[in-house]
C-alpha cells in the first residue's frame, strides 16, 4: 500500500530553490538501483518475470510532496515511476526484514534447500519434487489466525481454487507451471496483491489499479492518484462523489463475480486512492477473504443462503472488527459495505446500515420492505430525543435560527416512503404511532416543536 501518513505542509522561505535542488538531490544520489530492487536472482521464488522485458525503463520519479515524504519515510518499499508517459507504482510487497525472514525460513527447511535463496542455484524442472499447488491449496484454506504470512483466504471449500486463479494462469500461460505454481506459493505467504489484481482486473471495471507485472521480487503497476485521507477537507460534493464511489466498490467485491465474493479486511484510508475523475480504488489487496457461492451442501452450514450481517459496534474509530467464520459460513455478507460505512463515519455520522436486496433474511420477497428498513435502522433512536413528523417541503426555520455554540449540531434526516418524513436530533421524546405504523405526532397532541413545523410549511 502508499502508506501515505498525512501531515501539514511546510511553508519555507524559498520553495522554488529548495524544490529544484531536492529534486536533483535524491535523483543524483538516493536514486534505487534496479537491479537491487528486483533480486532476479532468487527466483523462482519471486512474483514473476512477466515485467522484465522493460523493468529498467521504468523511470523512478516523484510525483509530488506526498510520493516524496513515501520514498523517504515509506516502510513497505514503495516506489512511484513513469513508463510510456504513464505513472506507475512499484512494489516490493513487503518490508526488508520480512523478506530476509522468508529467505531465512526456506534455507533453514530441508524441503525448500533446492531454492535456497541464499546459495541459489538455477532451479530446473526437474529438480522441483515438491507439489507447490498443494501447498498453494494448504495456505489459502488453512487458519491464518495462526499462520504470519497467510493474507489470502479461500473458504469454505477450495474445491473451486483453480477456477479463482484462471485468469492468472492464462496471463502466465508461457511460464512452466511447476515454476508458476512456486510464484503462486510465494505471493500467498508474502502479499497475494498481484493476484488478486488479476483477479480482479481493472479493465473489466473492477476498482482496483491495472497490473502490468512482475520483475523478479518488485511488481508494476497503476498510479492511481493520492490516498483518500488528502481528501477529508474537500467540497462536499466532492467528497459525496468519492463516497458514492466506494458504495459502488463494496458492492462490486460483493456481488459482481457470480462465483466469488470478495470480502476486504483490511480498509482503511491509506489503503484506498481517488483518481482524477473521483473514482475511489483499493490498492493495497494484501487482506482478502474469498468466499465460493458455488460450494457443495455438503460444505455448508443453514445459514448459508441466510445475509450475514456485522452486528459490531461502531463506537471504535479505528477498529474493523469482524468474524471470519461468520463471513465464510454466509454466501453473502454485508461486511465489505458495514466496513465502507465504518471508514467514512469515524466521527459516528452513519447511526446504523442495512443491505437492502429486495428481500428479507429469510429469502421470502416482501411487498412494503422499505418502510420495515427504515423502522428498524431508526429503531433505538424512539424515544430518545428525535421526533418524526409529516414534511411538506422546505427545512423547519427554527433549524436555520437555533442558536448553536461552537462544536454543536443539529442533524435533520428526510427521506420519503408515502410521505416525506423528518428525524431530528433537537427535540424531547413525545411520540404516539399513527395509524400507517410510523412513529409520529398526532395533530391531537400538538407539541411546541410540532407548532413550529406547521407553522413553517403554512
């Protein structure tokens, strides 16, 4: 990910001068050797040669004060360039001690002496006797509560796991593949990104960066723009456009492969960046839980066919709790967009979230189910201070005019089922139920707040 942390620009006396001179400065001197970066020579245990061909065209640059505060200061070795007049990203995919422990483990096994990185050797065909895609099989279905370098899960069957990985076979149909299923093995333990990139391309509309490739320990791919969290003092409507945009996202993930949902634990502001027509996309994919909807009856539990909805509390800013058995034993959970809902609600300004899919969690379709949602997200909020009230057209006055110190808010929600509706967090709790099953005031029990409604929309 750019693991971009966010920070006040410095104002200096001369920015032009200082500009230039840094530039030439880090060019000239910091400038990563390629060669370095990629470490080809440990492979086969690497992401892939697919990117070599032009690697060391990559021209690696800074595209401005964020991409430089990265290079400097970035943990997970990162690195922003330009190919082909396009800005791209590259990526080692981890950070220099956790590689080092990954070659470590593998010399330190008996079964993986053959590649060694350390006394590597050139690894033929012949010499590889052990079945990397089972192993490929063991990591993505085991239990990564136990396991540090597990970030991809595939459950609650794996029986449909080459049918996941088409796409990546196909793009790699020229590499052997008892050295692709190695490359496979690697990015399961390290950070399954690439794959899921390919996965999930980008030019079939998925919200994620294009992948160009793979050059030994270093993959290409798209700049998408800055990270999400630059943009939290734009206009409003920006930001609605950039909201809008990750609600379109969580539902793509969800309901977009008629095979598999894809379910994101790991989202946060950094691991998401808006482009230049307002489209949100994640580009840190290290964190994915995959769910087949295709799995026998065999593998499931009655709850399968059954939402599975987070119940977490959102009073944690910075928490993304979830249950990863609840997701894997659900064909469908609501869990990329209570995490989308989460991330743009830090100061609680979302109160409560429902997937409406035109049925209940039965299965069984409903006639009026609208109303039954919003009486149900509203419901803790009876009898608490709110009041519901039949709209005419225009915001009540007294919102415009209620004094406010500095920090307070008046929050004044409309939606419309048969008629307008308006929640208001201003108001005593003085309530009956109207005759449609809303709660609401009666004009046989007009409160003060009630008088100044009417009297506003007369």
């Amino acid at each position: 990910m750019y693991n971009i942390l966010k920070f006040r620009k410095c104002i200096f006396l001369s920015p032009v001068t200082i500009s230039i001179v840094l530039k030439w400065f880090v060019i000239i001197t910091f400038r990563p050797d390629m060669n370095r970066l990629t470490e080809l020579h440990k492979c086969p245990v690497c992401f892939g040669v697919s990117a070599c061909n032009y690697i060391h065209e990559v021209d690696i640059i800074l595209h401005d004060f964020y991409t430089l505060f990265a290079y400097f200061y970035g943990v997970k070795n990162v690195f922003f360039g330009s190919f082909n007049k396009s800005s791209v990203v590259l990526k080692k995919l981890a950070q220099n001690f956790e590689l080092d422990e990954f070659d470590k483990m593998l010399c330190k096994d008996t079964n993986f002496s053959h590649i060694c990185t350390i006394n590597v050797k050139e690894v033929e065909e012949k010499t590889i006797k052990i079945n990397f895609h089972k192993l490929i099989e063991e990591e993505v279905s085991s239990d990564f509560m136990n396991n540090n370098f597990n970030r991809l899960k595939l459950c609650p069957t794996i029986q449909h796991l080459n049918d996941l990985l088409k796409d990546v076979y196909y793009n790699m149909k020229d590499v052997n593949r008892k050295i692709l299923d190695i490359n496979i093995w690697v990015l399961t333990l390290l950070n399954p990104e690439p794959l899921l990139l390919q996965i999930l391309p980008a030019d079939k509309d998925w919200p994620v960066p294009k992948y160009f490739g793979a050059c030994g320990r270093i993959i290409v791919e798209e700049y998408v723009g800055l990270p999400l969290a630059t943009y939290y003092n734009e206009p409003w409507l920006h930001r609605a456009k950039i909201a809008s945009s990750l609600l379109d996202a969580a539902y793509k993930f969800t309901y977009k492969n008629e095979n598999f949902g894809f379910y994101l634990t790991d989202i946060s502001a950094d691991n998401i960046a808006v482009d230049l027509n307002n489209n949100a996309k994640f580009v840190d994919l290290e964190n994915v839980i995959v769910v087949d909807k295709n799995a026998q009856h065999t593998e499931r539990l009655t709850t399968w066919n059954q939402l599975q909805v987070n119940t977490e509390n959102f009073s944690c800013s910075e928490c993304l709790a979830f249950s990863y058995a609840d997701i894997c034993n659900h064909k469908i959970s609501d869990h990329n967009f209570y995490a989308i809902c989460k991330l743009c609600s830090t100061e609680g300004y979302t109160w409560s979230a429902d997937i409406y899919s035109g049925q209940d969690t039965s299965g069984r379709r409903q006639v009026g189910i609208a109303e039954d949602v919003c009486i149900e997200l509203a419901n803790k909020l009876l009898n608490e201070g709110r009041n519901c009230t039949d709209n005419k057209k225009f915001m009540p006055s007294f919102v415009m005019s209620w004094p406010l110190k500095r920090g307070e808010m008046i929050v004044m929600l409309k939606w419309r089922d048969v008629h307008d509706r308006i929640l208001s967090t201003k108001h005593a709790p003085i309530m009956t139920s109207s005759l449609d099953g809303v709660i609401c005031y009666k004009d046989t029990e007009k409160h003060q707040v009630v008088s100044e409604i009417n009297t506003t929309f007369t």
